[in-house]
C-alpha cells in the first residue's frame, strides 16, 4: 500500500477502500479532475498527496465544505457538458459516486474520456443481492442500505450493475484497464456483481 495515502497522511480510510484504492492509483504531480466531488474528502487526500487536483460540484453547500479545505472546485453541472476542458488535459477524471445521477451518463463518459488519459468510475451496483432479494419478495423498488432512498427522492436516474457497465464498454469500444468491487469494509473479489455494493472501473479511449 501506497505509504502517501494512508497512515503517512493520517487518514483512516477503514469503511471506504474504494477511496484507499483510487489514491493508490494515483500518482504525486499528476493532473486530477473529481466531477461531483461533493465534500471534497477525495480530493483532500489526493491534494495531501501532492496531486494536482480541481473539482467541479454544482451543490453551493459542498462547494462551501471545499473552499473551507482550500480545494480548487468550479461551480458547475456536468449535465451543461465539459466543452471548455482541452482533450487529454487531465492524467484522471473521476466519477466517483456520480455517473449513475447524470441526465446522459454515456456522452459524459466519452467527454472524460475526450479530456482524461484515463477516467475513473465508481458506482452503486444495482445487481447486489440484497437489492435483488428486496425485488423478488416486496415487488416494489429496493430501500436498502444501498439505497436509502424511495423513487420519488432519489438522487439517482440511472440503475446499472458491473455487468451493465462490461457491456456498455464492449459495445463502446472503451477499454477497461482495472476493475474492483468493494462492500463497506474491503475489495470483493468472488461473484462481484452478486456480492459487491460499489463498482470501480478505470477506462480509456
């Protein structure tokens, strides 16, 4: 494990390894993009890291909790494009967490892929047993653990799973250069798309 990430920066990263598994990936000096970056905590590591990092967020609430941790965000909605970011401008662009809320998830993706050498995409996998427990037996939309929220207040306009994403990048082209799934505590390696909560691909074009 990458010494910079973890106990070096005093960081207990125990209930989100796809966090410590996205900082590990990421090397000092490189150029970071976080779309929805949220509070920041991301971006916070990898700044204490010595990454280059900015975020665009369109919540002022999050962007405050930034500025208050002297992170570079941009106000802004990925949903209105990424039209002013010069193609490969970016060593990462992340999604951590935020595809799966976007009007048009697969033109966002091929815009990072257009500005990043290599994109990051963490999501919900919809595909978890749980969740597919919670459908077979009460026939409504699953709240879960997972996903704690009813239809009509979700933040999320997308449901996919692991597979759902392996498909998309397939009939896409896009090459997958690292997969890993995770629950709360560690990486899940044995039926992922079964067992797994979140779901982390690395792609490029």
């Amino acid at each position: 494990m990458n010494i910079h990430t973890n106990e070096a920066l005093g960081l207990d990263l125990k209930n989100r390894p796809d966090i410590s598994y996205i900082a590990n990936l990421i090397k000092p000096g490189e150029r970071v993009l976080d779309l929805g970056c949220g509070y920041g905590e991301l971006m916070l590591i990898l700044k204490n890291k010595g990454v280059r990092v900015q975020g665009i967020e369109k919540d002022d609430k999050c962007i405050i909790q930034c500025v208050k941790k002297s992170l570079y965000v941009h106000h802004g909605d990925i949903d209105d494009g990424l039209k002013h970011h010069l193609d490969h401008s970016f060593d990462f662009v992340i999604l951590n967490q935020t595809i799966q809320q976007t009007l048009n998830p697969g033109e966002i993706i091929k815009e990072c892929l257009r500005i990043g050498k290599q994109v990051i995409i963490v999501f919900p996998n919809f595909s978890h047993w749980q969740i597919r427990s919670s459908i077979l037996l009460s026939g409504k939309t699953p709240v879960t653990d997972l996903m704690p929220f009813h239809w009509y207040d979700t933040p999320n306009l997308h449901y996919l799973s692991g597979q759902d994403f392996e498909d998309f990048c397939d009939f896409e082209r896009i090459k997958v250069l690292h997969r890993a799934f995770f629950n709360r505590t560690r990486q899940i390696k044995l039926f992922p798309n079964l067992f797994a909560t979140l779901a982390l691909f690395v792609i490029r074009a």
